[in-house]
C-alpha cells in the first residue's frame, strides 16, 4: 500500500505526547508514538524536515525494509532522538498492517501466548507510615506487586529532603516540570541508608507474597549500589532496577556476582549496541527497554526474542512520558512474547483520554487488550490540535558538593 503522507501532531493533554501519522493511498491511516520527554520537538523537526518525504511513495508492508532504510540510511544512526522517531513511523506502519489484515497485531506477531499481562503500581509515600499505608491501599485494590518511592528527609538541613522520581497521574509528576533549570540535591549515602530501612519496615508490614520493586534511577555510585543489592537479599525484592549507571557493564558484572538480588535495567539503551553484552553476559534479569526509544515494534520483537535465549524477561519502561499509543504496541507485544515478566503502565487520565481511546484495559490487577485491528488506539485529531504543545523540562541534580549527579 503506498504511503502518501507522513504527519506528525504534537499534543498536551497534561503531557507532551508526539502522535506520527501515516496516510496510505487506499485512506488507511496509521499512528505510532514518538515522544521523547522533554525533547519532543526535536523529534518532532526530525521527523518532518527528514524522514516524512523520504517515506513517500514506499510500500507501508514492507516495514522491515523500510525499518533498516531509516536505520542504516543517511549515514547516522542511533541515538534517543532518531529511534524516537523511528518508533512512530515503525508503530504507524503496523498498525495500518493490522488494519489491511483486519487483525490485532498481536495475531500478526504469531499470537497469544498469555491471556492478560501482568503490571504494578508506583506508591510514593512522603514519611514510611504514608507508605505503608498507601500501598495497603493499592494491594485492597486488586495490586499483587508495587513499585514503592519515599522522600527522605536529610539529617544535616532541617526541612529538605530527597526526592525519587516517582509516577502518579493523580499526584504532581515531577519528571517535567515548567521550569528551565531545576535544581535539586541529592546525598547517596543518606538515600542507601533510608532505602534499607524503608524496605524492612515494607516488608514487615506487607508480608512474604507483595511483589516489590524499586527504582534507584542510577543514583547510587557503585560502592554504594554493592552494598545495597547485598543488603536487599533478605527483602526478596522483584527487582531492584538501574541500581547504578546503565552503561558501566562492569559494575554491574560486580553486582551481579555479589548478590542475588534480580536486577532490571534499560530504559535509556535505543539499540541492541546498548546491551547485548549485558544479556549474553546475563548481567541483568529484566530488560527494560523503551519501545517508543528504541524503534518501536521492529526491533523490541527481535531484542525479546534474543533475551529469550538467556532466560531474561521483559519489563519494559512505560511511564506517564510515554502516550497511550506506546502502552497499546506494548500490550501487544506482551501478549505474544514468551519471556514476558511484567509491564510498567500508569492509566491514562480523563485529560489523555480526550486524545486517545486506549484499548489497553486493568482488570483484578492485570491487564488486556481487546481484538481490535491493527494498534485498536482511535486518535481524537481535532482535540490533539487544541490541547497545545507547553515546554516542559526535566530537573538535573547535584550533590552536596555541587557536582552533577545522575538524574
Ligand atoms: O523521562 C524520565 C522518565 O521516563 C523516568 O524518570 C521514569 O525511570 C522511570 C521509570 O522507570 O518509569
Ligand atoms: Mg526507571
């Protein structure tokens, strides 16, 4: 099916989201997500200055051709930017797939291995007993794993204290916010310490069979992050994930031969370059792949198939940033692969489902995807036009010295 037009629409319902369109000639129209946190427009001019014409006139079956066109094509490649980009045009040309076949795309990928796929919330408490108690909320909710974040106040500066990020539509999301530089302080050592007590008063109160995780987001330097997975073993968590920088492979070798504490790791890799070593080695347990970072459908397919050799699972990085469009390829992917393990989702909230009907559903505890054709997202244009783009940026952190820390 030729494709006639290539269009990108940036949206803010609550979140910038970056919607690719694509137009074949026979009217069959495809959408595919290609949102970078804090850098859509980027995104937005690669797509629109470089790859919308090229794209004109190629066949929209021919996905794996046209996928390595872009990928190997002019020369650069990689990079969040570019396979932010390549995932929209890659999820839009499958889901106009689906829709030619009339089937949901998990079919097309050799279908259903499971019935619904598994999630977890994120609880985020501001002292342990609000903790405690907010995750008691989400397990009467049907929840059986949570990922848990706390603020930990700093022994040395009454009234400050230090902030993971955490993900809650409900709540203030600070992974953006509108202001251009902001700042924030961070002390590791005080984190590691609070980390271990929160997690054995978590435990205590919650019971053997709650699945834990948390997220270090690579804050941690590596004598830290040795002692912290040690120090986990006896709180069995899920996973423990990015417990240090995500490119420092030997580190992670170290941790991974002093601890038995599961180890999730990968939102920030865009191709296979990033962690083959890390999986052939089996330095990790969870791949936690961005599919909208990483070239969408095409290449998660094969990376899950590679980390099926190992006996690594999958628990792709799904926040808020990402749109309903990335939540729904996921699903689909989720059901068909066989080293599933769990799958990151916040619900999209009433301002999101102004732009997007999600056919991704929660039901005891678990998701579902129906049996839509193609991607089954139906993409409200008119609202997406209205709800403008707002710059939105992400905070940058310092230590106690003031040198650049990891976010
Ligand atoms: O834009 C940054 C977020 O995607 C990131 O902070 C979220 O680490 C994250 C996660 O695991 O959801
Ligand atoms: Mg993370």
């Amino acid at each position: 099916m030729e494709i006639t037009k290539v269009e990108t629409l940036l949206t803010s319902p609550g979140r910038n989201y970056l919607i690719v369109k694509i137009t074949t000639r026979s009217g069959i129209v495809g959408y595919g997500d290609a949102t970078l946190n804090g850098r859509e427009t980027v995104v937005k001019t690669f797509i629109d200055d470089y790859l919308a014409e090229w794209l004109e006139g190629f066949d929209s079956d021919r996905i794996e051709d046209i996928w390595r066109m872009l990928f190997k094509g002019g020369y650069w490649r990689g990079g969040p930017v570019m396979m932010s980009a390549l995932a929209g045009v890659d999820v839009a040309l499958w889901d106009i797939k689906g829709k030619r076949a009339g089937l949901p795309l998990y079919s097309l990928f050799g279908g259903k291995c499971r019935d619904r796929y598994g999630t977890y919330i994120h609880v985020h408490g501001t002292t342990d007993d609000e903790l405690i108690e907010k995750c008691r909320e989400k397990i009467k909710e049907g929840y059986i794993t949570l990922r848990y974040s706390f603020d930990t106040p700093d022994p040395f500066r009454k009234g400050n204290f230090f902030r993971q990020p955490y993900q809650n539509p409900l709540e203030k999301r600070i992974e953006v916010g509108t202001l251009k530089k902001e700042e924030q302080i961070w002390d590791e050592h005080v984190y590691a310490n609070d980390l271990l007590k929160v997690t054995e008063k978590l435990r205590a109160a919650l019971g053997d069979h709650i699945g834990l995780i948390h997220d270090v987001h690579g804050r941690l330097s590596s004598d830290q992050a040795y002692r912290v997975a040690k120090a986990l073993e006896p709180y069995h968590l899920l996973f423990l994930e990015d417990p240090v920088d995500s490119f420092n492979n030997k580190v992670l070798e170290n941790i991974k031969m002093q601890s038995a504490t599961p180890i999730a790791l990968g939102e920030l890799f865009n191709t296979i370059s990033d962690c083959r070593d890390l999986i052939d080695k089996r330095l990790i347990d969870y791949i936690r792949i961005d599919i909208s970072h990483y070239g969408g459908i095409t290449p998660l397919l094969k990376l899950a198939a590679f980390a099926e050799i190992f006996d690594v699972k999958t628990a792709f990085h799904a926040p808020s940033d990402i749109s309903p469009l990335a939540h729904a390829a996921l699903a689909h992917v989720n059901m068909h692969i066989p080293n599933f393990g769990i799958q990151e989702y916040v619900e999209p909230d009433a301002e999101i489902k102004k732009v997007f009907r999600s056919p991704v559903r929660m039901a005891d505890g678990a998701l579902q995807i129906g049996d839509e054709a193609g991607l089954g997202v139906g993409v409200l244009e008119e609202a997406a036009t209205e709800l403008r783009y707002k710059p939105m940026f992400l905070p940058y952190l310092r230590d106690r010295t003031g040198a650049i820390q990891n976010w």
